[in-house]
C-alpha cells in the first residue's frame, strides 16, 4: 500500500461537475433561503393585524314581492338577474276571488234598500207631526178640562149655599166637592205632560222639520261608503299590476304565467346592488370586548385586497347561531355561536351584499392570539363549511 510519502507530488485534484454542485446547493442553501422567505411573509402579514380579526359577510336589503290575494298570473314582465327600478312593474295578475262579486251582490241590496225605505229625515218628520198633535190634543183636553172645572166650582158654590140652608144632602155637597178636585187633578196633568211635550218638540225640532238643512246626512254618509265598497268589489275582478317595492335586481321568480298564486304567496325577490352594513359573529373566547362606535379596519378579500376604517353601529345582546356563509361546524360540535356585531360602511365605499371581509380591530395588546381566535375559522378545511 502506498504511503502519502510516496504518492506522486504532482497529481491535479479530480473536477467536481456543476450538477454535483447545484444538487449541493439545493440540498443546503435552498431550503434555509424558503424557510427564511416564509418567515418574513408569516411577520409582515402578523404586522398588518393590529388586533384580531373576524370574518363578516355584506349584508343588503332583500325584498319579497307577494300576492295581494288569489289570482292567476297573466303576464311576468321581469327575469332572473334582471335590474329594476323602484316603482317599475314586475307582473300582471288577473283576481279570482269568488267572495268579490258576492260582496259587489249584498253592497247592491243594502242600496237598494236604503233608497227604497222612508229616510231617517222622513222618520223624523212623521214623528215630530205625531209629536206635535198629542200636544194639540192635550191642550184641547186641557182647555175642556178648564171648563169643567168652573162649572164644578159654580155647582159647589151652589150647594154650599144650598146645604147651609139645608136644602140638600151632606152626599151631594160631597158629590160636588169630589167632581171640583178631580177637575183639578186632571188640569194640573195635563198641564205638565204639556209641559213635557213642549220641551221635547223644542228639542227635536232641528232634526224633525224639514225644512231644516242637514236632515239626509246621515243617510247620504252611508249611500257614500255603500258606493265605495261596490267600486272596491267591482275593482277586485279587474287585472292588478305589481310594482316593484325597491331598485335592485331580480333575484327569484317562482311563478310564470298561468300558474295560480295563493294570497301571500312570494312572487319575485329582489337584492339591493350595494349594501349599507358588515355583519360579523365574535366567537368565544373573546378576544376582545366590543363597544359601540369603537374603530375597525375593514379589508376586502379580493386579489388586490383593499381596507377602509368604519366603526360598530350596533352589537347584539345575546350569542346566536350562525346560519349564514360564516358558519363553521368544528368536529364533534353541533352548530356554530357567535356575538353578532354590525358595522356601518361608510357612504363613499361601494360594498356589495354577499361579499365576505376581515373585520381587525385596533385595539392594542391582542396579537397574534386574537387574531387566531377570529379570522382563522373563516381560512379552515373546506370540508368544515357549511
């Protein structure tokens, strides 16, 4: 064996191939130089996070247009996806409610009726006359009765003067004597029930004569509303044009023409192009406290992500479940919870109903736990969306 005195002094040491070298390089450098890139990606998006962070979704005014009673659709003049204006007609329905011509029956009758019997003014008029002749013949009774009564006190004055001579019976003084009370009795009546009816006509007197202005008001009162009820049951077979309530555009169409529609029943759903509120759910533990008018960056999750600042309008008093595109059903977990809190979008910034944003919050102290705790739910496995 040869010894290193004995190795040949001038031998060139054996080239090393660029492949050898490379493979070298990214089996030592490479993975140090991504480990350091992800490193610093991982920092300067943790920086971005002021304070934790939560998901929330845009939400808009949705409207639903419904059948106003039973009717057939005649005519859809809106489709899916198409925009509208407010006040814009979406579809032309044809009534067939049977109670309306019924209705339009009996409103006819009770007319009828009421124009064919004496008036309330008529009414008034024949009993103030009836009224009024009572009075006339109690008067007359009254003015006999006054008659009588002199000749009952000439009768007793002549049997007075007749029993002190005793010409006559103690029963026939009384006889006389009894007839002049009682023709005074019957005058103190009659003159009180006069009285009475006297009062009553100057009472009635307004709603009994004719000639008095205002008589056929009541009655004219209930021939008006009788009217407007036949125009109502007559309107109701006539075709009826729904407007659409909001600007937006046509989101479902559950009827088409032809096809019956029951009282209530939705027809048309429109969605607002812009929405004027984020809505996003605070799930336990807090990472932190919210409060009224408290400050929050808003950032959008499209390619070129973009943030605006906006502040919480409103936050709910209990912890709901979340029944929206948020929800996220952990395993062995039954639903997802969380404490809905709204923020206002401010009128400059063009949000669209649907769009899912990252609400941070710039409260101090959170860190990277906080921001775990909200915004990491809304990044987790696709299998756990609901």
């Amino acid at each position: 064996m040869m010894t290193t005195e004995e190795r040949p002094k001038d031998l060139t040491p054996i080239p090393t191939s660029w492949s050898v070298r490379w493979r070298a390089v990214r089996l030592q450098v490479v993975p140090v130089i991504v480990f350091l890139a992800v490193t610093a990606v991982i920092v300067v998006q943790w920086r971005k996070l002021d304070g934790g962070g939560i998901p929330g979704i845009a939400e808009g005014v949705r409207s639903t247009v419904t059948c106003p009673q039973p009717a057939v659709v005649q005519e859809v003049v809106v489709q899916p996806y198409e925009w509208v204006e407010a006040g814009q007609p979406v579809a032309i329905l044809r009534p067939v409610d049977p109670r309306a011509k019924l209705d339009l029956l009996q409103s006819a009758l009770q007319m009828a009726r009421l124009r064919l019997e004496p008036s309330l003014a008529d009414q008034n008029a024949l009993d103030f006359e009836r009224l009024r002749m009572e009075n006339l013949r109690l008067k007359q009774e009254l003015a006999v009765a006054e008659v009588e009564l002199q000749r009952a006190e000439s009768a007793l004055r002549r049997s007075a003067l007749l029993r002190k001579a005793n010409l006559v019976s103690e029963d026939s003084y009384e006889l006389s004597l009894s007839a002049r009370d009682k023709s005074q009795v019957e005058i103190a009546e009659k003159r009180k029930a006069i009285n009475e009816i006297e009062g009553r006509l100057t009472t009635l007197r307004t709603m009994g004569e004719p000639e008095s202005p205002g008589i056929n008001h009541p009655l004219q009162t209930v021939l008006a509303q009788l009217d407007e009820k036949m125009l109502q049951a007559e309107t109701n077979w006539y075709p009826v044009t729904l407007l659409a309530p909001i600007s937006g555009m046509v989101h479902l169409v559950n009827r088409q023409p032809g096809e019956f529609a029951a009282e209530g029943e939705p027809l048309f759903t429109i969605n607002s192009s812009r929405s004027d509120r984020i809505v996003g759910y605070l799930r336990q533990p807090y990472a932190v406290e919210p409060e009224l008018g408290m400050k929050v960056e808003v950032v959008t999750r499209s390619r070129h992500r973009q943030k605006f600042t906006a502040e919480i309008s409103q936050i709910g008093a209990q912890v709901e479940t979340i029944t929206n595109a948020l929800a996220v059903v952990r395993p062995f977990a039954f639903m997802d919870a969380g404490l809905p809190i709204v923020v206002k979008v401010p009128p400059d910034v063009n949000v669209r109903p649907g769009e899912i944003f990252d609400i941070l919050f710039s409260s101090p102290g959170l860190g990277m736990k906080a921001a775990l705790r909200g915004s990491d739910l809304a990044t987790s496995a696709p299998w756990k969306l609901q």
